[in-house]
C-alpha cells in the first residue's frame, strides 16, 4: 500500500510542476516572475537591495540557473547590472522601466489565475491544501538537517 502511495504522490508532484512551468506570466514562467518580484524594488547603491547571490537559496535554484535567468532578462530589457560603488564585489541589479512595466502586467496575471485556481479549490480545501503541503515541507526539510 505504501508503495502506491509513493508513486501517486510522485505522479501528483510531477503533474503539479508540469502545470506551474507551462504558466505564463506575460512572457515570463513563475521562476522569473518570482525573481523579478523580488527585485522590484532594489534601487542602485541602496543599502536594502536583494542580491543575486541571496536569491538562489530564496527561489530554491542553482546559481548558474539564476545567473542565466538574469542574462536572459537582461538581453529582454527588463533588468540591468551595476557594481555597487560601496562594495565593488557586488553587483546591485534593478528592473528597467520595461521590467517594472512587465512585472505588473505578468502580476495582474498571476492574481487572476492564483484567484481562479483557489475559487475552484474552495476556502476549506485551499487551507488544507496549505496546511500539508507545509507539512510535507516541514518533514522533508527535517530529513534533510538529520543527514
């Protein structure tokens, strides 16, 4: 029985992740919405700013994929790169005008599909549905630590 269980819960997972990378926000899969959302609002030389470097833990993605992303935007026109004048060893990026044009657009998007999806579900299933998956996260990131 346990064996069905781990092959339902591996199909759902992997049918889940199938969905969220076919969603499109404006011209953007949810990693990149995610990672323009976060640099919404970094400004340059500004003390808060998110770095590229703190972001690849907080969107759970390697560096190399995050750098890529960035290059990828940054060819699109919606970011841009600057030393930091007061730490030369890091690179402060901002969304143009056309990133943060892009990023609204792409999050009225989000919102109404986020919205359709958890109009389907209904308030007592999304709850539940937030509740384990909080759980499952919580137990696997246990397991991982205990290594």
């Amino acid at each position: 029985m346990i064996d069905l269980f781990k092959e339902q819960l591996v199909r759902s997972v992997f049918r889940i992740r199938k969905a969220i990378v076919a969603m499109r926000y404006k011209d953007m899969d949810l990693a990149t919405f995610s990672l323009m959302k976060a640099l919404d609002s970094n400004q340059p030389d500004s003390d808060g700013n998110i770095y590229l470097s703190e972001m690849s833990e907080r969107l759970c993605m390697t560096k190399a994929a995050l750098s890529h992303m960035a290059n990828h935007m940054e060819e699109k026109g919606y970011l841009t790169r600057e030393i930091n004048k007061s730490n030369r060893r890091k690179v402060t990026v901002t969304l143009t005008e056309q990133g943060h044009e892009a990023i609204e657009e792409a999050g009225i998007e989000f919102d109404q599909v986020l919205s359709d999806i958890l109009s389907r579900l209904g308030e007592e299933d999304t709850k539940e549905l937030i509740r384990l998956f909080n759980r499952f996260a919580n137990i696997a990131e246990e397991l991982e630590d205990e290594k």
